[in-house]
C-alpha cells in the first residue's frame, strides 16, 4: 500500500528546470499550488496576472509577467481563472491560436451551465486546442504531496497532441493520466468531483427504509406485545436481540432485490421478443446499481454474523441459561438429547456459513482490481451462477430457521405473522421465477433472443416505428 | 466503487459528429451495438453490407453503403464478420491497403484455428494494418453501458499508429486500452474470453479431492466406528462436528502445498548445482498456481473459523453442556481448575488465531491492486517470510490441538490414525526442509546459485547438450 | 485474479522476430533474462560482449558482438553493466550519440551515490537519450514468467520519443509501463526495489512500543499483583486475557493518533491565520502515515474482535461457569435477572460490533483500487467523517466497558489505574478537540484558511522572510 512512493519529487525549487516552460494564467489558490508543483518537478514556471507587480504570495522562482507576455513563453497555458471570467480571455485571441489551454475548473454545482466550461472557453477561442484535466485534483493534493486519495487525472480534449502534452506533464508531476476521449467528456469531467456517491444512494434509502420498517415491526410484535399482553418489559432486548433479527431480513431482501431485476429483464425480453427493446428507465437504474445494492446486503450480512457470534457473552443470555440450569436441578428435571433438533440447529448453522462465505466471495470478486482481472465469462460465471447460490443458500438457511414455527398461532401475535416470514416472500419469488427462466425450454429462447434474434411480429411493429430501439 | 462514472457518455446519437468517420463490416449484433456506441460518443458511423438497402436494423444515423464505398470514408475499418467469411475480404484488398483493420472476432474453442484470427486475417491482407481488439468486450457491455465486469480492451497489432488509433477509439468510448504488444499476441486475446478460471482449476481439484478423502475418513472413524462398535447413530455430527474437523485439515495440507514447490525447487537447483536447469513442468505448473492455492487453503481456514466460533450456539453444544453440569450436581462432584488445561486450550486458541490473521494478511496483499504496489523485496518478505511463519503458526495449532492424544491406543479407531495426524505429515516436511534451507551454510549455496554462480561439472554439460537452457 | 494471462507469450524462440532487433551490454545474468525475454516476444537480440567468442551461456538465437558493432544494430540499448563499468562506455560515445540507452541498474543501497545511475550515463554520454527502466523488475520475474509480483516497468527520461520505445518494448513483453516524467525522477526509481515498508515503520514501531508497555503494565496489575497480595498463580492468563486486553487498547490509541495529526494542523493553521505556513517536519512525516496507522490499528482491532469470539470456548471460561453454577445450586442461591446489565452488556457489545464494521469499511476505502474510484469529495467523507465517527464508537464501547468501574478504589492495584482508562486519553482528546473544531464559528474561520483566506498580520510577516511558505 505504499502508493506515496512516487508522489512527491522532493526537489528543491531551483532544480535545473530542464523540462520546459508552462505557463499559468491566475494567480489563485490552485494556480499558486500548480506552479509549485511544476517547480519542484522541474518546470520553469510563468504566471500571466492582471497586475504582474502586485503578486506576492506565488511561489519562489517563479516569473510573473503580464498576461500576452506570459503567453508567449510557453505552447501549454493553465487557465487558472474562474468561468465567470474567461470572456476577457477572447481579448488574446490572437496570442492564444494554437496554444493548448488546459481548463482547470470547477463549479459549484452539478450542471451548473448548459455546457461544459471546457467547450465554453474553446467556443470562445476556437483556434485554441482546449484541453480540460487536473479538475480532480485539488490543491490541498498538489501542495501537501500526500495524496492518499486518487492519483487520477482525468484527461479530455479533441486534439490528440494537445492532449499528450497534458498527459505528460501530469505524469512528470507524478500523477496517473487517463484520456477520456473527447471534449464531449468534459461536462461528466466536471460533474465528477460534485458528485457523493451517486450509486450508492438507491441501495442506502432502500436499505435505511427496509430497517426502519422491520425494526417497527418487530419493537411492536416482541416488545410491545409483551409488555401489553404480560406487563413485562422487554425494551433491553432492542439493542441486541431486535437489531439481530432486523439485520439478516435486510440482507436477504436485498440480496433478493439484486437478482430481482436480472429476472424481470429476461422475462421483458421473453414478452418482447427481441432484445433491442429498450427496458423502463426505473429498470435501467435498478440494474446500475445491483453492485451497490449487493455490498449493502454484505455489510448487513456482516453485523449479523458479528451479532450472532457475541451471542453466548452476552450477559442476557449467560444469566437465562444458568437460571435454566438451576432451576432444572432445583426441580430435579433430567434432559433428553434430541437429534432431531441437533440435525436441525447444525444444519441451520451450517447454511448461513456456507451462505455467508459466498456472500464474502461475492464482495471480493466485485473489488475494483479483482473484477478488471476476470474475463467476461468468469464475470458471469461469479456474479450470476454464485450470486444464485448465495440467495438460496440464504433463504434455505432462513427456512430452516423458521421450520414449522409458522404453524403455531401463538406466534403470530395480533394476527401478524413474524418477520422472518416477511423477508422470505421476495427471495422466493425471484428463486422461483429463475428456477422456471433456467429450464431448457425457456433458456433456449432467452439464449437466441440475448443473440440477436427476433420474433417476427415485433420486428415489423418496431420497423415502423422508426426509432432506433436499441439501447 | 463507483466505476459507472465514465462508462456511458449520454448523448444523442445526432450529436456534433467532431471525432471522424468509423467504417463497420458487417451488420450483426456486434457490429450495431459497436456503431451505436461509436454514434453516441459522437463519431459518424459508415456500415459496410453486402445489401446496403436491407439493413433495417441498424441504428439511427448511421449510413450504409456497399463495403468498397464504405471502405473509402475512414482508415479505421471495423471487421464484425465471422473468420469463416474473411476470405471475401481478399476482394477489397486494393480498397483496404493502408487501412487500419480491427479484428474483433473470438472463436468458439480455445486455439480452434492454428494461427489467430487476426493474423489470418493480416496474411489475406498483407497490406493493411490489423489490429486485434475489442474481443474482450461484449455486445451486451458496449450497449448497456453499465459495464460491471472489465472495461478494458487489450489491443495488439505490429504497426505503432495503427494500434494508437484503435486505442484513441477505445478510450473516447470511456474504456481503458492497454497495449499488448506485437500481432503475436492475438492468439492468447483470442483465448482469453474463452477461459474459465484455467489456474484455479487445480487447486479446486486438489480442494475437492482432499475434502471428500478425509470427510469420508472421518465419517469412518467417528460415525460408522461409533455406531458399529456402540451402536449409537452420531450422524447429526456431520453437519458441524465433522465439518469443522474436514476443513482446517484441507487449508493446512493445501497451505504446505502452497510452499511445498518452492523447497522442491531450491532442492533442484542445489542437486543442480545452476538454476539454468528447467524445471520438470509438473514442476512449474505447481509453482504457477500457488497463489491460487493459497486463496483455496485461506476460503477453507475461513469456514473453520466460522464453525468453530459458532460452536457455543449449537444446541448440541449447550444440550450436552447442560445435561454434563446437572450430573455433576447430582452426583454431588466438585469440579477443579486445572490451570495446565487452561494454558493449553488458551496457546491453541492463540495460535489458530494469530495463523488465521496472517493468512488473512497474505490474503489480502494477493489482491491485484495491493500486490502491484509493493515492489519485488517487498512481495518476497510478505508471501515468503509471513507465508512460512503462518504455515508455522497453523502447525502449531494443530500440534497442541493433538497434545498427546496421539499417544492414547483408544484415539485410534480400527488402527487407523486420527485425521489431524494426517495432516501433519505434509506441513512438518515442509517446515523441516525449509529450516534446513535457511541454514546459513546451505543459504550461502543457494544465494550463489540464484545469482547466476553455476557449479563446474554442470556448466561443462549443458555446455556440451547445446540447448538453451533458460526457461 | 488470474493475473498470469499475459505474462508470457508462449513462443519458441525463432519466431519471425519482426519486431526489430534490441542490443544488450552486458551478458550477467540480467542480460541474459532478458534476452531471451526478447526473443520470446518476438525481437532480434544482438549482445555487445568484450569476449563475444566466450559467451557460452547466452540463449540460443541471439548473435554476441563486440560492443561498437553491436551498437550498430538497433536504436535501443540494454546497459546490462554495473555502474562502477560505466566509465568504459564513454570510449564509444561516437557510436552511441542518438541511441536510446536503458539503463537498468540497481543499487545495493539507497542512495549510495549523489546521483542516479541514469543521471551519470547520461552526463558520460550527453549525446545519448538514457532512459531508466526494468530495475523494478527482477531477473526472476523476467524468467520465469510467474510475474506474481508486479509487472509494473515504471520508465523515466528527459526524451519523449526514447521513453515511448522503450515503454513499447516492456509491453510487448506483457509488462505494464508507467511513465514517471523525467530523469530527474531516475534516483526514486533506483531507491524504490531497495526499499521495504518505509511508511510501515513509523506505525509498526509505535505499535511494538504500546504493546510492550502495556503488556508489561496488565501484566504487572493483573498477574504480578494477585500474585504478590493474594499468592495465587494467575499467569495462564498471559495468552488470551491478557492479549484480549492490549488488542483493544493498542487500536484504540492508534486509531486516534490516525486522527490527532488533522487536528493540530487545524489548530496551527488557526493559529498562523494561513495556511501556506509550512507545518513542522515531524507533523509532515506523521500525517503521511496515517494511512499505516489505521491498518495497523485495524489489525489490532482485528484481533480483539477473535480473542473476544474466542471466549466461551475456553476451558478457562466454561469450567469457571460450570463452577460457579454448581456452586450457586450447592449454596441454594436464585439467580435474579437484571435488566439495567443487560442494556448496559448489549450496548458495550453493540457499540463494539458497529464501532468494528466501521473500522473494516474505513480498511476496505484504503484498498488503493477502491480509493482510486473514489473523488476527492467522497474520500474526504470516508476517511474524515466516517473515521471520526469510528473512533467515537470505538471510545464509547469503551467507556461502557468501563462504566463506573474507575469509581472503585479496588480497581486501584498499586494505585495505578486501570489500563483501560490510559487508553481513553488520546481518543478523548482528540474528540473534544474535533468537536471544537466542527463548531460554526471555529470551522468558518478554517475553511476561509483552507481557501487561501489570510490573516493581515501573518500576511506582512512571511513576505518579510522573502521565502516561499508553500510546502
């Protein structure tokens, strides 16, 4: 994990400069951090101002000069100025031809402008070769050299020598160049750094919807039940013994939820006839955000092992058994071992570490570094085939747990049946429909139609349309 | 985790059009979803069909013409048609000189033709540039942009500029190009999409095979002996119990067989007396599979860890506890505290412990991403320093698991040895050989030897056998 | 993870070897990996040898010359040579002026010379273009093909096109190459194999030194003291008692000097007014280890979480529970329930379960591919509020722990106090200083700081010491 090994070239500002002149219009925050940066890399660095004279805080070693001046020092300009002032750049329209003027910026917020600031400023200085990158980095980044965070930046321009002019320098100041093709990327370039988790969100509202539901539920059905019905209090059993059973439902459903769209899809492009009908739009976002809505399920997965595992320390559970014991002894009771329940238990038990450990595999197989590693194939193979087993492997050990209690009406206080009984109605479901997906008659005609081809009937109907059903 | 980020540049297919002119043979499903793809990202997209006027499913604003006319808009052609038809590509070869050829095909089976398709393709075409890529990735990613599983296309070609325009290509579709060199490469591209998993493949046999020898083992010595000889049906124990006793017993033998090759190998060199002496391929084919072997060993540590931490839940477990203390009342027994016991249950704990966090360890610095930031001293100290302390560790642990059980005539049941025992045989050979190895007279030898010192007598026989005798 | 796909193409060595031919210096055991390397991708190799008639090891295919006719035969040059023999080489700088040379030497030690290798090849040879590359890959690596550590051949130079054929070269061997700018960056380059974990030693050694002290103060208050006051043997305690107690502790404190660093800088920018003074050197080196620390925190973290699950499988627990039941049914005693300790053991329990799911999140966002997918943004969210966060959980889990423990003068051994509660006062400290910070007053002042905001006095003072204040 040593990624700081090369990210800071601890050269003294006066090194040979050897590599060149960059310029740097603007004397900001970034801009003043940028050209240190440079600097230390062995740049010669020049700052274009407003007011040469009056720029004191810039690093030392560097030029300030005006701003045509600056320009013509170097073919690469940095333009370090806010969007709200590019419109006095079009006044060196002349200086600026066929320099590559790097646009930096950010906005406040996502989409902030109709275009992007890139295609703004190469609009207003079309014989510019404009090139947007260093967005993603922030100048905290490029000062401290300590980047723990990404490396990354993100290239994009529609002159392909402009942009290697960039890319090297990035990769001269030690960062890690990517080119994200044309300047069409800029506005997603833009966007990038505004953005918090935008495919995590869906996934944490279902999941923080599902727990407070379940939680509710289960207060009311436990705790309160108990406390109307027999007057005692039950309320210390929320912190354990309530969060243990609201967590492994969660996960299950949503575990569930994940393969659930994988299901409606194909039985859609069953109805369809044709894979080149374009899916409900909800149905598009809900398959983005399967990975997401997967790792949640994990992390429920995970506080519900961690939960079970502190069982037998638990204070709660210690003093009930040991009351239990003394007063078998007291009565003077002797206690049968019965297979039937140690079959039952074991198996219970051995279902939800089996579940679980594919669970784990899952996350692991979904970690950036290890899914680029897998060929299309063995992408499949995991998430599909092994995600499958996860959810039966789960469910089983959901059935399991619950075996015939749902028999019994004592459970089901006030006419609602427990929560368990809840979470098994989605996995089922989605078991179900895949089981009936996977039989070799069906499969057949999902395989053909996943390879192209077309029932007849739908093929005329879309003709007419004229609209391009793909994707 | 947010890799949805760059992949799907949402435009319109009628966009500026700025990047350039795309040439696609052939209209299959590849081909449409590729040009539809290419029109979002905002280049103009010319199919090439042998019936330009019946190709009612391509995408909007794409334009079809016959393959000569279309060969002539752009240098980049796309070739979306089986291998089996490439032979009236010969045709064109005039029209196609120069061009810039993207072979995209994969085949049915792994090295299905003699030569790859690419360089079949570049034969017919001697005077075009092929380039192979694009293979990797499928139709279904190219056209729902949510691409999950790898975004990388790997590109090969033997003309610099040409390979440089495809991967320009790659990129402004927001995937991630990287160069695998010369045409020769082709036939593995070409295999690559076809494997499943080829290095886990053994250490799952090796897996399989373990498992079921000592389940079947231990269900012999634990259930069939109990019943046959007491009469009693112990079969819930198979659940759990016998589980529990399968696994460590796997990870362990696989753990050793993981640092087994590398002892055999420095044992070779020392016979040899050089290390320019290839090993016999058994030999590298169990070297190369270590990693693989380790993550095997480290799934089957996990499941023990989780067996036995669930072991004071089972209701087998606290049945049995319950029924033992209730006879100790009844009969009226003291109990005393044994502080060796304590010792020894608590080292074995500690131990399996410690072993299981290093595993853990060299688990997670195996991960792609990890193990590219370490540099070569770094790998060695962790998976060979660390490799052999936890190998050390998990001796350990199944060593005072055993104490002296092994003494007791009772433990062996129908002569046979306890399964623990079994595994121990490989682990100790292992670390005794190793401590050998690592003694300084005979890691003096070896240090000489991997630094290319040969012995005398063998540098005159491979002299005289005029082989190389590098790898 | 199958990471071996393309690390060695498969070829005999007299394939067509169109791509061009190479020229290696040098015929050790580097070169001579290398070369056949090369040939097996493919290339030409022509060996510049002083004895080309005496070269007996070298792989078959490749042609042995004199230095000065080898040279003519390819543009890029292997120095296969030690640096001490670099002096040799000026006597051919006529035949070398234009050529690419690699240099690919390693040192023994970091930064045994005052310059790089590179840099003194190039200042022998001005007229050459040296390129610095392949000393992080090892001979080994280049043979066998196992290429399990990184493939990564990072390139620098001061000559664009020079790098680019070399970086050509390393991936049609199936390396990945990485540009690192110019050879001003040759010297971390040649540092880099030599180092081992340089950011892992601050952390570890800290780690080392709190386990130490502790273990020796519990030791001392737990076992010394019962042992000396009440003469009862307790040191079976030692393995996992004792363990279990300075797991937690270590993590503790280490967690929170993961995060103490953040809050003096806040403090002394505060203090300064701006944030372009220059921290103290010691806060530098710390805050570039935070990282570390937290993993090692974790991994204490980690531990705790086992040798806590661990627990009611010891025979220490069990028979000191058996006993005490018996005894209680002996003395006739009725155990009674107390509510009060059941919220207060599941609230320690559930604290410590999220406090510890929180740590594994932080651990899994510091895996360099996860962080590489995360913006700036959303890192920061991580690593500061998530991580804050943890450390609040994990302080109050253990301060339920403790709960009103301190308050009993026999938890006083020898007048010193639990170790539990040493272990509060950084977590503690760092929590109140941050809560501070996070204050709307206090946090619009640092966030005017953080955007290049500058107090007046402070302002006058650095531009009087006429020194760059940037880092």
């Amino acid at each position: 994990m040593e990624n700081n090994c090369f990210n800071m070239t601890k050269l003294c500002p006066d090194a040979h400069n050897t590599l060149g002149t960059v310029c740097i219009f603007g004397t900001g925050d970034f801009g003043r951090s940028l050209g240190l940066r440079l600097l230390q890399a062995g740049y010669s660095v020049v700052f274009g101002s407003r007011n040469p004279q009056n720029s004191s805080l810039l690093p030392k070693g560097a030029q300030v000069l005006s701003h045509v001046e600056a320009a013509q020092t170097s073919r690469v300009i940095f333009i370090a100025v806010h969007r709200e002032n590019y419109e006095f750049l079009s006044a060196f329209s002349q200086e600026l031809a066929g320099k590559v003027l790097v646009d930096i910026s950010n906005n406040l917020m996502k989409n902030q402008y109709p275009e992007s600031n890139a295609e703004y400023l190469a609009k207003l200085l079309p014989q510019a070769n404009v090139v947007k990158a260093f967005n993603t980095v922030s100048a905290w980044a490029l000062q401290s050299g300590s980047l723990d965070a990404s490396r990354q930046v993100f290239v994009c321009g529609d002159n392909s020598e402009s942009k290697q002019m960039v890319m090297d320098i990035a990769r001269s100041l030690g960062l890690t160049a990517l080119d994200q093709g044309s300047l069409l990327a800029a506005k997603e370039l833009e966007n990038y750094p505004l953005q918090l988790f935008p495919l995590w969100r869906l996934p944490i509202y279902i999941a923080t919807g599902l727990t407070a539901a379940f939680f509710i539920y289960c207060v009311l059905t436990d705790i309160v039940y108990t406390f109307v019905t027999e007057g005692k209090n039950n309320s210390y059993r929320i912190v354990i013994s309530i969060a243990n059973r609201v967590c492994p439902i969660v996960s299950l459903i949503m575990l569930s939820l994940c393969y659930l769209p994988g299901v409606i899809a194909a039985i859609l492009q069953l109805y369809n006839g044709t894979k080149y009908k374009r899916f409900p739009d909800w149905l598009d976002k809900w398959m983005l955000c399967r990975k997401q809505l997967g790792l949640v399920a994990l992390a429920f997965a995970f506080l519900h092992v961690l939960y079970s595992l502190i069982i037998p320390i638990r204070y709660y559970v210690r003093q009930r058994q040991n009351i239990y014991i003394i007063s078998q002894v007291k009565d003077n009771k002797t206690l049968t071992f019965d297979s039937t329940m140690s079959w039952r238990s074991d198996s219970f038990y051995s279902l939800g570490i089996l579940g679980f450990s594919f669970y784990v595999l899952l996350g692991i197989t979904s970690l950036p570094s290890v899914s680029n590693m897998v060929n299309w194939r063995e992408f499949r193979f995991v998430q599909s085939k092994l995600g499958h087993i996860t959810l039966l492997l789960c469910t089983a050990h959901t059935l399991v747990y619950g075996w015939n209690k749902f028999l019994y009406v004592s459970r089901y206080k006030w006419y609602l049946p427990p929560a368990y009984v809840l979470s098994l109605i989605v996995p089922c479901i989605v078991l179900v429909l895949k089981l009936i997906l996977i039989t070799p008659c069906v499969d057949r005609v999902i395989t053909r139609i996943r390879q192209g081809w077309e029932r007849k009937s739908v093929h005329v109907l879309h003709d007419t349309s004229g609209q391009p059903l793909f994707l």
